[in-house]
C-alpha cells in the first residue's frame, strides 16, 4: 500500500516545466515523432505527485520531505483530437529519473493511442471513438492549486480526490464508482466489490488477485499495465499512472 498526494501546478511552474521536459531527450524524440506539423500547445497543465509506503508516513501529517517519489506531468494539448501527457518519475534520495509518454490522437472517428517509455514505444492501438466528447484526460481533475514552496506544507485538503489512495475508497471519476480500483477496495478490504463495472475494473480485480497470491508485485504491476495500455475508461489515465508511482517506489523497473 502507498500513500498519494498532488497539487496543481500554478501556470508559471507549469510554463517552467514545459520548457524543461521539452529539453529532456526521450521526450523531444517522442514529440518529435508525434508533431509532425510542429504545431504548439494552445493549452498546458500540470501537477506534481508525491508517493510514499504507509509505513513510513501518517495521512495525518503529511510532509513532503518524507515521500520517497515524486511524479511530475504535464499535459500539452494541441488541439481537440491531439493530447500528450508528459511525465517524470524520481525517486527522491538518488535523483534517478524514469519517463513515460501517453499520445493520444482522433482521425476519422478512431482514437490512437500510444505509450513510450524513456522515448521507446511501449504501446499501440487504436479503437473507435465510444462518444464524441473528444479525448478526456482526467489526470489533472479535482488537484488544488498551489506553489512549490507549499509542499512541504502538504495537508490532506491536497490530496488528489481521483486517485483513491489516501483516504482508502473505491475510485469515483465522473460519477462511476469502481469496486475494484483504489486502496483498500476490492473483494478483501473495506468497500467495493462484487462483480466489475467495466474492463478496468476486471483489471483492477485480476492486480488485486495477483497481489493475494505469492507472485512478484513487480510482476503483478507489469501485468496490470499490460492489460490496461489502451483501455479507455473514467480515470484510466490516473490509475495506470498510479500504479507507475507504486512500480518506482517499490523498486520495480519501469
């Protein structure tokens, strides 16, 4: 089990970051393979996440000197049918950074989307559009704003609602509720289960199952992410990326 906090990037950090991961080589090889037109972002966000064991901190007094992880994304949309979300995870104490790219574009009513890890492709598909709400990232949703000074102030007001981490619920994104996602939901803790809601949720159900077992938790991540690269269900993008953070603080290999 982990424990998640998150704050909103104020637009002068979010500005700042941009230009530093626009630098950062596995990222300009992904954009630039990605942007063929060169086109800008007309809209950026972003957010920083900071992961620690249950262990080794109390909900109750948090404080960002004790996490062990810190997850940085950004989100670069370019126009309604083309978005990138950009995202380093550090591991606090050696500085040691790993980087994920999730792509997603619209043609003709087909949503691609696509996965790098430290600038190598991961992952490919591509679907037809469920509805014509466009692409929704839900990764920044619900964060409160605040700046870089605060974050050793960090209190539970600021913690990410979406991720269902710290307060131990199944995940609620745009009014779905899992029975499956989240700490301390599932079929042994103390909310959610039953049968699954959607595919995620199934994925959710099979990493909870693996986790009871006597397979590697490593291995049980890995599976995880393998099953839901490319699933598009409310909150996919957060909770894959959660389970990201657990691989890096738990010393898996991305």
């Amino acid at each position: 089990m982990m424990i998640r906090v998150a704050r909103r990037l104020p637009d002068s950090e979010t500005m700042n970051f941009h230009k530093q991961f626009t630098k950062e080589a596995s990222f300009v090889k992904v954009l630039a393979n990605e942007n063929q037109g060169g086109e800008a972002p007309k809209d950026i966000k972003g957010a920083t996440y900071l992961y620690s064991n249950e262990e080794d901190i109390s909900s109750s007094n948090l404080s960002a000197k004790k996490f062990k992880v810190r997850e940085v994304s950004v989100l670069l949309s370019f126009n309604s049918n083309f978005k990138v979300v950009l995202s380093s995870f550090e591991k606090v104490e050696t500085k040691e950074k790993s980087y994920v790219t999730n792509v997603w574009k619209v043609e003709n009513n087909i949503i691609e989307y696509k996965e790098y890890i430290n600038g190598e492709l991961n992952f490919s598909d591509k679907n037809p559009m469920e509805s014509d709400a466009g692409i929704v990232i839900d990764l920044f949703d619900g964060l409160t704003e605040a700046p870089a000074e605060k974050e050793d102030e960090l209190v539970t007001a600021l913690y990410d609602p979406t991720s269902c981490i710290l307060q131990g619920r199944c995940c609620t994104f745009s009014g779905v509720t899992y029975r499956h996602c989240g700490k301390y939901c599932g079929n042994w803790e103390n909310s959610g289960g039953g049968v699954s809601i959607n595919a995620l949720d199934s994925i959710c159900y099979s990493h909870d199952l693996c986790l009871q077992g006597s397979t590697n938790r490593c291995t049980c991540h890995d599976r995880f992410l393998a099953s839901a690269a490319g699933v598009v269900a409310p909150g996919d993008t957060t909770i894959r990326n959660g389970i990201r953070g657990a691989k890096v603080l738990e010393g898996c290999p991305l």
